[in-house]
C-alpha cells in the first residue's frame, strides 16, 4: 500500500506539470488535483513531520531524568527550555494579535537562542584556524594545488589583497567564474542525474529504505 | 620543530580572537573593488518601478549563520526603502526565517515606516519545495500574516495574486536556492536574485553562469560591496578590514603548519651523523 | 566605552562566552547549559512554528471553510507519530509514502530540467569566442566538465585516454573544492566577527 501511495502521488505531481485536461474518471484536471489538495496537504502532512524530531527528543530525555541516568539534570534543562519556547512560540503562533506577547517572544529569542546558535557556529571559526595550522599539509601535488587555489581566492576576497597585488581581485574572480564553475557544474549535472535515478527508482519501488524496509529489491 | 607542530590550540584561537578584535576598534579603511554579481542585484533594483512594482523575499536564513547571512538581506532591505519599493517577506526553508523578519521590521518600523503599506512579513509555510510551488501558484494561499492580518486585505498584497506579479524575487539562504530555481524560475520565468552565505557562493556560480540567477549577493563582502554602492556603509563595511586581517592570518597559520611539517620531515629523513 | 546597561545584551553575551568557553578553556558546566539550553530552546521553536501551520494550514480552514478534505492530511500527520508506539508503528508509513511520492514527483521533472537539461544548454559556450581569453575560458570550461564527468564514469572500460582525462578532472576538481575552502574560511570568520562585533559595539559601546 505505501509504495502504490508513493507511485500514484509521484505521478500526479509529475503529469501536473504536463497536463491540462481533466482526467476523465475523476473530472478534474491535474494541476487542479495538485494545486487543491494534493500541496495543501503536503503543507499540513510537513508541519507535523516537523515536530518529529522534537517529540523524539523529548522521548529520549525524559528517560534520562526518569531513570536518573549520568548528567540527567542537563536533560531536566533541556525538557524545561524546550517547554517554555514551544508554549510561548505556540501561544504567540494562535494569538498573533497580543503584540505584547510577540514582543517578548522576540526578546528571549533574539537576546537567548540567537546568540546561543551564533557562538555554536563561530566556534567553527576557531576549528578553521587549527585546522588550517595542524591539518592543512601540502603532502601531495593534488593537495598542493587546492591550498594555492584556496590561498589566491582568500587573498582575492579580502580588500588586502588588491593592496598586495591588483591583479589578486582578478585571479580569485578568474577561479570563481571558470574552473570553479566548471568544476561546480560537472559535480551538479552528476549529482542531479543520481538523484533524478534514485526518484525513479523511489517511484517504482525498487527503492524502499525510506519505507524502513531496507535495502532495495 | 615538535613543539611547533603540538601547540595548543588555545594559544592559536586566543591569536586570531586579537587580530580579528584589533582591526575592529581601529579600522584600517581599505578600499573595496564591487563584484559583477553584486552589482546585478543593485542593478535590478535600480530599474524597478516604486509606483507599481512589489519585491518578494524570501527569508531562508536563520541566526546560527550569523551576521554572514544578516547583513545581506539588511541592506538589500535598505536599497528598497531608499527608493520606496514595497516589499513581502515569506519563509519557506526554516522557521527562524519569520523571526529574522520581525527584527529588520522592527527598527524601519521605528523609523517610521509602515507595517502593511510599506511591507510585510507572511510567516513560514511548511513543505519546502512543495510550499515555494503552491504559493507560487496561488500567493493566497497564505491565510494571514505573522500579526493576524488577513494576506488578502494587507493594502501591499493589493494586486498580488501569483509570483508573476512580483516584479522581483530574491531569496536569502545559507545554501543553493534551487528549490526557487525548479520550482518558479525555470517554469515560470520570473526574475530571481539570490544572497547566501559566503560558503555557498561558489555553488550557485554555475546558475548564475546559465542565467537562471540573474544576481547573486555572497555574505559579509558582498554586503560590505552593497552599502557602498547605495552610500550607506554599515555593520558589513565595518568588518571588512577585520575579514582581511583574518584571511592573511589564515594564510599565515597554514604556511607556518606546512614549514614545521616541511622541516620535521627533513629531519626524520635525514640519517643521524655516526 | 559605554557598557550597556541593558540586561538583555549582558544574557546575550554571557550566551556567547559560554558557547565558546568549550574551545577557549575546556568542557565545563556552562557550557553543558548553555547547549542544553540552545538544543531545547531550537526544539520548543519548531514546535511552535509547526503548530502554528497546522492550525493555520489545517485545521482553520477545515472548520471555519468547510474544506473537509483536510481532514485527510491531519490524520496523516498523526499517523507520522505512530512510529513512537511498537504495535502499530507500521501505520507512519503511509505519510512517509506521501512525502516522498510529492517529493520524487517534484523531483524528477524539475531536476531534469533546471539542473541537467539548462545547465548542458549553458555549458554549450560560443567556440571561438569574441577574444583569445574568452576562447580559452570556453575551452577549459567544456573540457573540464567532461573531464569531471568522465571521472564519475566507472562502468565505462578504463583505457589509458579515459584514466589519463579523468585524472584531469580531478585537477580540475583540487581547484574547485580549493575555491571552496577558501569560501569557508571566509564564511566562517564572518560568523565570528559578527559575534565580535556584537561584543565590542552592541555591548562594551567601543565601536
């Protein structure tokens, strides 16, 4: 049953493009189909998939603090900050007139979960800098011609490097416009082909990992 | 040489924490060349029309890419206002997007500007490709906005009822914006720009290079290039000289590794002396 | 100097110092709440927002505008989490199905032709070009993709031209992905900077 689910919505997505006419035992055209039901029902069917990973996490941390396990008062903190934002993100959600409320929400977001997840991602910042001291080795001609690629394209970025050399500027948007985008293009054309190949195969049913079933037939 | 290769990190993280820091509180001031695929954006934006033509953007950054994905859309924003084109905002790829909304509304908002006249901000819409697709076709298929506001009775929704009436789309992300690419560009023809952060730049030279992305705006520099070209120089401007300091550090780190790398491998090569 | 006097900027950075007190000190307690406290806050987020569509997308228009066909989709979210109950877990199938059918269904036609067909279109550039630069970009540029290409061939037998132009593509592809870690050391620093910036203007006021 979900693979025919599967085949027969595909299909109707994909002819839903192509078609203009009604199909004769349902009456309706298929863009119709699409633009009716079909996507209005992927909007609601993704914004519950979207809880999912949260209900997860909440399963997963509540079995920590129940069965006290080693650091559980970190999962007592989670739980707690993650009730607090959803309530308040979901009150301010269904009440979007109370601008008091709005205002708040926006106060703990922007002055807590921003800087939080900012100063997660400027630590990788850091990992850059000791990466490139520790890591970064020229060991091989392949690995020598992308540190001197890498080396001319942040010289060519940072308004420095026209200090150093005006012709830097030049050679970084050289590399950017035509290895880079030649390289960048073989790896798109590919990657679509695979992925054009691993619908087709989702469509007919040959795939089914995503199904839990493993593997494919 | 050892003792160079097994420095402790902490002193290498507390060095670059100085030169990025310094350049800060004392700018330098260095002067900045505008990239071709800036200047695009700035370009369509100074042909649009402010008496009829409404912009889109679509919001699909969230803060944990920091100000690299934040200055873009502020000065973009900036751009519009400056020639009085009105403007939506709508969120398809995160949730934060609403919430990067409301902070670029709240300061014009405190400058004078009016919510609803002069721009407005429709929340996210769940289903990602599906949802670009579906508001695409039908841009009232959005019920209301973040304040409760019916879309259909917003005085700058007046006249809006496909993509097609949007004089210009511009999605700000921190990836690809191939979801617009597949699902609006290509089969509808309209003119789209895209601002990302600097990571993805060169992901999205190949359809910049094919047409489909008629504009693309890449993090801080890109931002930094903008304020000058409207003569509003701003928070990207202001940390170009640091981002210049940091890549000569960057440079520096990865020659000092591979000279003690170099020299330790001579070393160990060289057969001690009887 | 003007240090802020607002305690919303000091929470802020103290938000931003706690994060980072992980690669500048070590693991500590600070830094275990503060993730906890991110890891929480992004969840209960998601969940806000996700509510608000349901209702927004869902459940408001099936009541109030009697389109009751959406009943069908609501069901088929609550479906989505019975795969948290053992006995009946098989059911969060039928909503996977339908996510991936419209997924694939989008896929197929608009990957084939934005990101295959265009892309080939664009690649096909003016030989010889208006200048000598021009031509000689066109001729790296073709030559290079199909070398890239023929580098990702496996089932092709591997003759002496096909490995030699294939090693080609993968000089091609050091310099590509050399453009990108320079992208990334750029990108990244912007993060940190903007953080400093925060630090130094929004709240010890010396920019």
């Amino acid at each position: 049953m979900p693979l025919l689910i599967t085949l027969v919505i595909s299909v109707i997505v994909m002819l839903s493009r192509i078609t203009t006419g009604p199909v004769p035992v349902i009456g309706i055209s298929l863009p119709e189909l699409f633009e009716g039901y079909i996507s209005p029902w992927m909007t609601v069917v993704s914004a519950f998939a979207l809880c999912l990973a949260s209900v997860n996490l909440i399963m997963v941390h509540s079995g920590n603090i129940s069965r006290k396990r080693q650091d559980w008062v970190y999962s007592l903190i989670l739980l707690a900050t993650l009730i607090i934002y959803g309530a308040f993100c979901t009150y301010v959600e269904l009440n979007p007139n109370n601008e008091t409320a709005a205002a708040n929400y926006s106060l703990i977001y922007n002055y807590i979960l921003s800087p939080l997840m900012t100063g997660q991602w400027a630590c990788l910042a850091f990992y850059v800098a000791s990466a490139s001291y520790r890591a970064f080795r020229a060991r091989n001609l392949e690995a020598t011609v992308l540190l001197i690629s890498a080396i001319l394209v942040m010289l060519g970025a940072a308004p420095v490097g026209s200090l150093i050399w005006s012709r830097f500027p030049t050679i970084q948007q050289w590399l950017l416009d035509v290895p880079n985008m030649t390289g960048q293009r073989a790896l798109l054309i590919g990657a679509a082909i695979g992925s054009f190949v691993a619908c087709l195969r989702t469509m007919l049913g040959i795939e089914r990992s995503h199904l839990g079933i493993g593997g494919s037939s | 040489m050892e003792k160079m290769q097994n420095v402790d990190t902490r002193i290498i993280y507390i060095v670059l924490l100085i030169v990025l820091s310094v350049p800060l509180l004392r700018p330098i001031g260095i002067p900045m060349q505008i990239s071709p695929m800036t200047r695009a954006v700035y370009d369509i934006i100074e042909g649009l029309n402010p008496e009829k033509d409404v912009v889109l953007l679509s919001m699909d950054y969230s803060p944990g890419a920091g100000l690299d994905a934040e200055v873009c859309p502020v000065a973009v924003v900036e751009h519009l206002m400056q020639r009085g084109i009105k403007w939506i905002a709508i969120s398809f790829g995160t949730t934060d997007g609403p919430m990067m909304t409301n902070r670029i509304i709240a300061d014009l908002e405190q400058r004078g500007y009016k919510y609803g006249e002069d721009f407005a901000n429709l929340g996210y819409m769940a289903g990602e490709e599906n949802a670009v697709r579906l508001f695409a076709l039908d841009c009232l298929s959005v019920p209301t906005d973040v304040r409760g506001n019916k879309t259909s009775e917003l005085p700058v929704m007046q006249g809006i009822k496909t993509i097609k009436d949007f004089a210009f789309v511009i999605q700000f992300s921190m990836g690809t914006p191939e979801m617009w690419i597949r699902q609006v560009v290509d089969p509808m023809g309209v003119l789209f720009a895209t601002g990302t952060v600097t990571v993805s730049v060169p992901s999205i030279v190949p359809y910049y290079n094919s047409g489909q992305v008629k504009g693309v705006m890449g993090g801080v520099s890109s931002a930094a290039q903008y304020e000058l070209l409207c003569n509003k120089p701003g928070r990207g401007a202001a940390m170009m000289d640091a981002q210049s300091m940091g890549h000569l550090i960057i440079i520096f780190f990865i020659a000092l590794g591979n000279i003690g790398y170099f020299m330790s491998k001579k070393g160990k090569e060289t057969p001690p002396s009887k | 100097m003007q240090i802020s006097t607002n305690i919303w900027q000091w929470i802020a950075v103290a938000c931003i110092f706690g994060m980072w007190s992980l690669p500048l000190y070590k693991d500590n307690p600070f830094y275990r709440v503060c993730q906890n406290v991110f890891v929480g806050s992004c969840a209960g987020h998601a969940i806000g927002i996700a509510i608000g569509n349901i209702v927004h997308y869902g459940f408001q228009p099936a009541i109030y505008e009697s389109q009751l066909h959406l009943i069908i989709p609501i069901a088929l979210g609550l479906l989505l989490y019975a795969r948290f109950f053992q006995k009946i877990a098989w059911l969060s199938r039928w909503p996977v199905a339908f996510l991936v059918g419209v997924g694939v269904g989008q896929t197929i036609y608009s990957s084939l032709r934005s990101q295959i067909l265009n892309q080939v279109i664009a690649a096909m550039t003016k030989f010889p070009g208006e200048s000598i630069g021009a031509t000689l970009n066109g001729l790296v540029s073709i030559v290079g993709l199909l070398a890239v290409l023929t580098y990702f061939l496996f089932t092709v037998p591997q003759t002496k031209f096909v490995t030699g132009f294939a090693q080609a593509g993968r000089w091609l592809m050091m310099v590509t992905f050399g453009v990108g870690f320079g992208n990334v050391v750029s990108g990244r620093l912007s993060v940190l900077l903007g953080e400093l910036l925060k630090i130094f203007g929004d709240w010890l006021g010396m920019i």
